[in-house]
C-alpha cells in the first residue's frame, strides 16, 4: 500500500488530471477484484458488486435462491442472455410493478448492458424492500469481454 501511496503522490505532483485519473482507476479496481458489497454508487449494502469470473462461479456454483434477472429490451435480451435469465425490461413502463411482485427473501443477479440501466433498477429493487442483489462488474458488455459464455435465442 505504500507504495501506491508514494507513486500518487508523485502523480498528484505532475499534474491534477493524472491523479484524479490514477486515484479513480485505483478506487474501481480494487473494488472489482475485491467483490466488495457496492453498488453503482459505492453505498449500497445490499448489492455485492462481482467480478465476471466471481459471477461466473456463483452461477455454476447452483446456487438455489438466485433470481437471475436481465432487464434489457426483449430485443437486447434475445442477442445473448445468460443462460437461466429471466427478461424483464427496465424501460417498459411497468418495471417497478413488475419487480415488486417477486419474492423480495430471494437473491438477484441483476444485469443490463453496461451498467447504467441497472444502477436505476437497484435504485428501485433497494426502495421496494430487496436486500440481496449481486451485480457484475460491466454488466453483460464485462461478461462478454471476459469470453463468458451466453445464451442466444434464434
């Protein structure tokens, strides 16, 4: 840890933007690779943020109370989904509704493309009364990226 603090330091002395840039990269990684309990906004202790290759583990690990919830367009979802999800679309008007009628006791997976859409639904599933949500890193673009294994329907 030293060390990271020294080369910041050395950073923070070439200029502000490098440093706010190293100090971010630093502050993502080590939550990602951690799978430190976050949300989008760091606060959550409801949402265990994932890495891919955690994700994957707990998703073959067949685990039994895990809800595996892909809220894309039904358009997104038939593309590549992973294997076991259910669709249902953050946009669609009738999410909350929708999500609210799920057992609030179960565990979900919960997954857009990249992030942002899910950030919204955490938002919501955390103000219904849902306290275990698992989210991966990057969403279904970092599942992707790590060569993980999809779903596609044709």
């Amino acid at each position: 840890m030293a060390s990271h603090l020294l080369r910041i330091r050395q950073i923070l002395k070439e200029g502000l933007l490098p440093g706010i840039a190293v100090l971010t990269l630093l502050l993502l990684c080590s939550s990602y690779s951690q799978g430190q309990r976050l949300s989008g906004n760091g606060r959550n202790p409801a949402v265990t943020l994932l890495t891919p290759g955690q994700a994957c583990e707990l998703l073959n690990g067949g685990a039994r109370d895990l809800v595996i919830l892909d809220i894309r367009t039904p358009g997104e979802f038939v593309t590549g989904h992973l294997k076991g999800a259910i669709n249902i679309d953050y946009r669609s008007g009738t999410f909350a509704r929708e999500i609210d009628k799920l057992d609030k006791s179960r565990t979900y997976f919960v997954y857009c493309r990249t992030g942002r859409r899910t950030a919204g639904a955490i938002d919501i599933m955390t103000g219904l009364g849902f306290r275990r949500i698992v989210q991966v890193a990057g969403d279904i673009e970092g599942w992707k990226a790590a060569g993980l294994p999809l779903v596609t329907k044709r």
